[in-house]
C-alpha cells in the first residue's frame, strides 16, 4: 500500500510540473496576444483623434495618415471610415470597395455593435468574425465625436479590422511547442463560454488557463493541455516501482514463510484437538444411545464362562447387582423352559463356528413377569488374552406384542379390502347401467363404441347402431303416472332383449330413448328385418293394472366400418336417421344416408342464414294489391315476405319458411314485415290515398305472444287500416285463451282479422261465429278449377254464400285468368287477387303500378 501511494504521489508531482511549464508556455502567449492586439488598437486611435479634429477629412488625406499605419509591424489588415454609420473611405481601397456605402444600421450582423460604440463612447471589439473578403477577423468600432465637452456631437465610426490568421501566427498560437490550445470568448451574451480557436474537447481535459484583457474590456481565456495528455508516466516511474517491489520482496517473503510455520502448527494442534472432542463426542453419543435404547451390555470369557452385565442389563432382567462376576448358568437359568434348548443351541453353534451369535428367546424374571429378549455378540480373540464373546441384549416385548397386533390388524384389513372389491364392483356395475332396466347406460355405450374403435374386433365386419325411441309413451306417463311409465321401459327393454341376438349390445342412453349395438357383415345387414321384428313387438298391448297401454317405436340406423368408426359420429348420424323416422309419421325405421346428411347440412346452412338474413335486414315487405270485383279499383294490398337472399336472389317463403319455424323466427319476420308495411303506408297515401287497406300474414307462434299487445300499441295503428290474415289451421273449436284474449285485444286496436286460405284446413262455422272475423280468403286451389268445373264453382259459391248470411266479406286468391274474375264477380265475390293483375312487387314497383294503373290494360 505504501509502495501504490508512492507511486500515486510521484504522478501527481510529475503532472504539477507539467502543468506548471504549460502554464509558463500559455503566459507567454498571453503577453504576446495582448501586446499585438493593444498594439493594433493603439494604431488606429491616432487616426482617430486625426479625424475627429479634422472631420472633413478626404479620401488622399486619409489615404496617407493610414498607409503610414500599415508601413508599421502589424496586423491590421483595412480602416473604413463610417460618417453617420456609413461608410465612405476605406483603406486599402484595392480588394474592400465592397465596404464602400455600406450602412451598419441597416446591417444586421453589424448594426449592434456599431449603436453600442456610439452609446458608451468607447471602442467595441467583436470576433473573430468572417469576413467577405475572406478569411476571419477581428473588428474594432471606434466612435468619433466632434466639439467640445459642452457641445459634443457623434459624427461617425472608424473600424479597424485585425487579420486574425497573422495574430495567431505573430502571437506564437500556431508554434509547435508540446501544448494543444484554445481560446474561449467570455462575453456571450448567453454567459456561456464560447470556443473559437483550438481543438474540440480540450475544455473537458482540465487544461490550464489564462485571461487575455482586450482594449475594449473583453475577456478571452487560453486553455492548454500537453500534446499528449496529463496520464503521461513519469520518467522516473518504472526505478520507483522496481525499489518499491523490491522492499515488498523483502518484507513479505520472510513475514509469509513465519506464516506458513506457524499455519502449520495451529493446524496440527486444531486436528489433535478436534480427535479428542470427537472421541468424547462420540462417547457420549454411545452412551446416550444405550441409555435411550435401552440396551444391555455383557461380556463372556469364553475359558472361564465369567460374564460381565452392566447396569442395564440387570433391570432388564429384574435382578440384583451381586459381588463377583456372573457365571453362564446365572443367564441360561433365566431363560424361559420352552426356549432354553433353543437359546443353548443357538450359542453353542456361534462358540463351534466361530461367527456372531444371534437369538430371540422369553426370559422369566424373580417377579414371574414374562419378557421377550432379543441378543446379537460377536466373538473378540486378543493373542494376550483369552477369548471373549461381547454382545448386547434388549428387549423386544413391545415389538412382540406389535406384530402381533399388526398380524391382527393385516388379517382385518384383508377382509375389510375384499368386502371393499365387491363393493367398488357393485358402484362401478351400477355406474354403468340403468337401475331401472338393468341394462347398460350411456356411459358404458360409450366405452363399448371406443373399443370396438380401437381394438377393431369386429373382424371386417360394420357396426350397426339403431336409436329407438318410445312414440307416445309421453301420453302414458301423463294419464298414468310415472309407475306405469317406468313399467313400459322395463317391458320395452325386455322386447329388445328377447329380439336382438345374444352378442348385440342394448343400452338405454336416458328418458325413452334405447340404443342396440350390432356387428354385421357388409354384404348382408339384416338390419330391416331386427328392426321391423322390434317395431312389430312394440305394438302389441300392454295391461298395467287394468288399463291397456298401446305405444310404438322409431327407430334410427348408422352403419359404419370398425376401421373408420368414430363413435361420436355414428350417434349423431343414428339420431338424423330417427329425427327422419318421427318426421314420416312414426312407428318406422329409416337408414342414415349421405343425402339424409346433405339435406341436414343444407337446413343448417338455410338456418345460419336465416339468422344472418335478420342482423343484415335481408327480409323485405312485398306487395300484392286486391281489387273491388264490381269497380276494379284497389281496394287494398296483402303484404308478403321475400328474402333478398346475396347469392340465391329473391326467395319466396317456401324455401325458407319451414326453417324458420324450426328456429322460432317468424314471429320476428312478421313483426319486420308489419313494421315495413306501416311505412311504406304512411309514404303511399301522404299525397293522395293510393292504397286504402293494407293486410299482413300472423303466424300462430306470433298469436301466442303475451308481449303481442304491448308491441301493438307501441306502433299506434290507426283503426281500420290494417287487417292480420290468419290461417284457417289456427283455430280449431278449442282455440287457446292465450291466442283468443290476443285477438279479441287486436280487434279494440280497430284491426280487422281475415281467414287465409280458407277451404284447406278444418275451422268449422262455429269457430267463425266465434272469431266473428273481417272477411275470409278463398284459396287459390278452389279458386284455380271454376272456369272448367260447374262442380267447383258451385263449391266456391256455396263458400261466398255462408261468408255473406255471416255477414263476412270473402276475397278470392289465385285469379289467374280474366275469365276468373268476370265469375267470381257474378258469384258474389267482393275482392279480387291473383296474377291477372299483377304478381306481388316492391314497394316503389307497387306506387308506379297503382299511379299508371296498369292492371286495367289486362281487364
């Protein structure tokens, strides 16, 4: 440490020597610039005093006062005289008429400094600047004032301008004397320092400086660092390092080997220390260990057969300590009379062998307490002494009685696992059948399915699935109670027990649904003929408890290869096939197919967008006008939906309807179409009343809405404009209250109710005394025949006739041809509509057609 401070001392000498003829060198410097500057500014005060007594001074006289300014050692490098800042002479005139009428008040570079000459009346140095003739300068800005103190007036300025170039070169900045220098202007107007001579960064290297005093009063500053930096070695560096190693050598070679000596020894009197402290350790230990394991130590000698016990082994054969040593009969006398032989034996072939010795045995103490003994020794031969036989002995009465407790309890626990086995194989038979049937669940169908998926047992044979379901078995749970339902299912189960063969798989996946599982050949299924056999078993009677219960099946079929089976699959193909089955008219079997999927597919896609169709605003109102069958005039207009399909066109609703039924969806178009055509109505009759009466279609599920009403009122329908056009199959004799209160309701709104397609469905005359509706619509499959068949015309007017006793206006759909308008005007009929008028068209289509009124060209 002393040596590193030695040597840190010595380079901080050696650069405060340096520093110190840096700084020798920059005051040289110094005095030189200063001397050339004053010098240069000296110069021209006196051609200042010469002008500021002779202010009408020429160009000739002022030509030769200041060339005998320049025949002198200098630096100056031109004077420009500036009467009133402009300036008028300039010497030497060759290479600076440039300078000539140059205004400094209207220079900006340079009208400061000149307006700060004449405000303090003294000189103003600025630069280093550049300067148009090139090159850079420095400029001084004499102000001249003319009379006396009394009346002094400022005439003009005298400039003087230093080449800086030959300042620096006569000043001794650019000799090449082992320093780096800058100079640094202190006057910035920032109060910043401001480098302008010099290597970039020489500030930041700690330099030396000086302060350079100008005529004027500005401050520069010279900066230096040596060429080579402040971290130079110094030359006496490397001798002082190698005196410093050499007393270290010195000291630390003989301080290190004392170290090593007496390392050593500490290390050689710690290890001896150290074995005698694991020796009692160790001791100790042996001794805490026979105390806290309770066991008893001897000795035999085996010549005179005198043992050795320790205190231990005396309390744990409950005896006395006595004067003397123990003999071997002392311990072959405790020992129990059933294990004596067993003991001697057992020692006497340790002694014969010359091995360990090792025995368990009962022995019986004073007090007749009976203790079980478990001893270990080994024979010890010294060739001083005779030989020996160390051992110890502990007793084991506790683990005895342990292990027979643990035989007790294993023998227990065997009996409690098996009666667990045949538990566990009662909840896992229950988990995978139905407790109701006994037959498999859906939970064991699955695992059935993924066998045969991955083991492929079935030998290139397919897999057959049928879904069988229960028709009508609802009806006999509601009239007969669940009891008699469940008997059903137990009856059904046994049906496709007795009707299946003995290696097919029947299950019962939940509610009245049952799945049979069958390996068949490709060629030959036979898979009509089970499932006619189980539809045919199904029909038969039933008696429970006096009443005769008749139901029926459905059943699905999949078939499928055991290579390509996936089991989720074949479910869900099986379950298309029953949804077909039920959608036929039940009580039959159908086979999945790929167009049975096809046609599922297209209904999803139909169905996806359909729900797509109503985000986007797809459904439009379409209008069809009617007609007064007397006048031919418009008599109203019946709205009808289209579906302005993206990719297939406009469709009417047969492709879309039935879906949209399924998706629960109509009510949502009716509303749209009602919505539409209460719009488009305002927008028709705001002019003049085109149309007089507007009628849209309500289905049955829209009939049933409670929230019906409420919609209605919200829309605020004005009384006798619109009519709701019901399907004749609504109403049968015993119409839902629901949908009577709904009605009776839309009539208050003043809403008049027409029957749709009447003569197809199955209203009866008392259901129309009892709907008491507006006016009823023929349909169009009557209508269609009366220009060939009398028959038929006679059918259709006895209709107008029953329409006309109950007071009930009749329209006739489907007038196809003129010829069917001129007789359903002599039967009586009151409204027409149908193709030979017009087809249904949009709602600006339908504004043109009623202004042009075109359908009288037809007529």
């Amino acid at each position: 440490m002393l040596g590193i401070f030695a040597d840190y001392q010595n380079r901080v000498v050696h650069e405060q020597a340096t520093r110190a003829e840096v700084l020798a060198k920059v005051n040289l410097i110094r005095a030189k610039l200063e001397g050339s500057i004053n010098g240069n500014m000296q110069l021209v005060r006196g051609l200042v005093a010469m002008i500021a007594a002779d202010p009408d001074i020429g160009q000739q006289r002022f030509g030769e006062l200041s060339s005998t300014l320049f025949s002198r050692d200098n630096q100056l490098r031109n004077v420009a005289v500036a009467p009133n800042f402009v300036v008028t002479m300039v010497y030497p005139l060759d290479g600076n008429r440039e300078a000539l009428g140059l205004d400094y008040l209207k220079n900006a570079k340079q009208s400061a400094s000149a307006l700060r000459a004449r405000n303090t009346g003294e000189l103003v140095l600025t630069g280093p600047v550049s300067l148009v003739q090139g090159g850079q300068g420095l400029v001084g800005r004499f102000p001249v004032f003319i009379g006396n103190d009394q009346n002094r007036q400022f005439w003009g300025l005298v400039s003087a301008v230093v080449d800086v170039d030959r300042l620096y070169r006569d000043s001794g900045l650019l000799d090449d004397i082992g320093i780096d220098m800058a100079l640094v202007s202190q006057d910035s107007p920032e109060e910043t320092s401001l480098q302008f001579f010099g290597r970039a960064g020489i500030l930041a290297e700690r330099p030396v400086s000086a302060a350079v005093t100008l005529p004027s009063g500005s401050i520069w500053q010279i900066a230096a660092v040596p060429k080579q930096g402040w971290n130079v070695t110094p030359d006496n560096a490397w001798l002082l390092r190698g005196l410093i190693f050499i007393a270290g050598v010195l000291v630390v070679v003989p301080v290190w080997f004392a170290g090593r000596f007496y390392a050593e020894r500490q290390k050689n009197y710690l290890a001896l220390h150290s074995s005698e402290a694991q020796l009692r350790k160790l001791s100790q230990r042996l001794e805490l260990a026979l105390d806290a394991s309770r066991i008893g130590v001897w000795e035999l000698d085996l010549a005179t057969n005198d043992v050795i016990w320790d205190d231990r082994l005396y309390e744990i054969y409950g005896t006395q300590r006595k004067k003397g040593p123990r003999t071997f009969q002392d311990w072959s006398g405790a020992i129990h009379p059933d294990d004596l032989k067993t003991a001697e034996n057992d020692f006497n072939e340790a002694v014969k062998e010359d091995r360990a010795y090792s025995s368990d045995y009962r022995i019986i103490r004073p007090n007749g307490q009976i203790r079980n003994i478990r001893t270990h020794a080994t024979i010890f031969r010294d060739p001083a002494e005779t030989p020996k036989m160390i051992g110890a002995e502990w007793d084991v009465t506790a683990d005895v009685a342990l292990n027979k407790d643990l035989e007790k309890a294993k023998i227990l626990a065997e009996t409690r696992a098996a009666e667990l086995e045949s538990v566990r194989a009662r909840i896992e038979h229950n988990s995978l059948h139905d407790s109701l049937t006994g037959l498999p669940n859906r939970r064991y169908l699955d695992t059935e399915l993924e066998k045969l998926a991955a083991s492929g047992s079935s030998k290139g044979r397919d897999i057959a699935l049928l879904h069988i379901d229960l028709d009508r078995f609802k009806q006999i749970n509601d009239t007969l109670g669940h009891s008699a339902g469940d008997a059903m299912l137990v009856h059904a189960a046994q049906v496709l027990r007795q009707n299946v063969r003995k290696d097919d798989f029947v299950a019962r996946i939940g509610g009245d649904e049952f799945v049979v599982v069958c390996l068949v050949d490709p060629e030959d299924h036979h898979l009509d003929e089970i499932a006619d056999r189980i539809i045919r078993q199904m029909r038969h009677p039933v008696v429970y408890q006096g009443h005769q219960c008749r139901f029926g099946v459905s059943i699905g079929i999949a078939v499928e290869s055991a290579g390509r089976l996936d089991s989720g699959q074949i479910l869900i193909n099986a379950d298309i096939a029953l949804y077909r089955a039920k959608s036929r008219g039940r009580s039959r079997h159908e086979f999945f197919t790929e167009s049975l999927q096809a046609e599922i597919v297209r209904n999803k896609k139909v169905a996806d967008d359909i729900l797509g169709g109503l985000e986007r605003n797809e459904f439009v109102a379409y209008y069809q006008p009617q007609f007064d069958a007397h006048t031919l005039e418009v008599a109203g207009v019946e709205a009808l939906v289209r579906w302005a399909h993206p990719t297939e066109g406009l469709l009417t609703p047969d492709a879309f309807l039935s879906t949209a039924e399924e998706l629960n969806v109509v009510s949502t178009i009716d509303r749209l179409v009602l919505e539409q055509t209460l719009a488009n109505f305002e927008r028709w009759n705001k002019t003049r009343q085109l149309v007089p009466r507007i009628s849209v279609n309500v289905s049955a599920r829209r009939l049933r809405d409670e929230e019906l009403i409420e919609s209605l009122r919200r829309l605020k329908i004005k009384p006798g404009i619109l009519s709701f056009e019901l399907l004749e199959s609504i109403f049968l004799d015993n119409t839902d209250e629901i949908v009577t209160w709904n009605v009776d309701r839309i009539k208050d709104f003043g809403i008049d109710i027409e029957i749709d397609d009447f003569g197809t469905g199955y209203a009866s005359i008392v259901s129309l005394l009892k709907l008491q509706p507006r006016r009823l619509k023929i349909d169009r499959q009557l209508i269609l025949p009366i220009v060939k068949s009398v028959r038929q015309r006679h059918l259709v007017e006895s209709i107008i006739e029953i329409g006309k006793t109950l007071g009930i206006e009749v329209v006739a759909e489907g007038v196809e041809t003129m010829e069917h308008a001129r007789i359903l005007k002599k039967l009586g009929c009151d409204k027409l509509q149908g193709y030979a008028f017009g087809p249904a068209i949009g709602a600006a289509a339908l504004e043109d057609f009623i202004r042009g009124e075109r359908w009288r060209v037809a007529s």
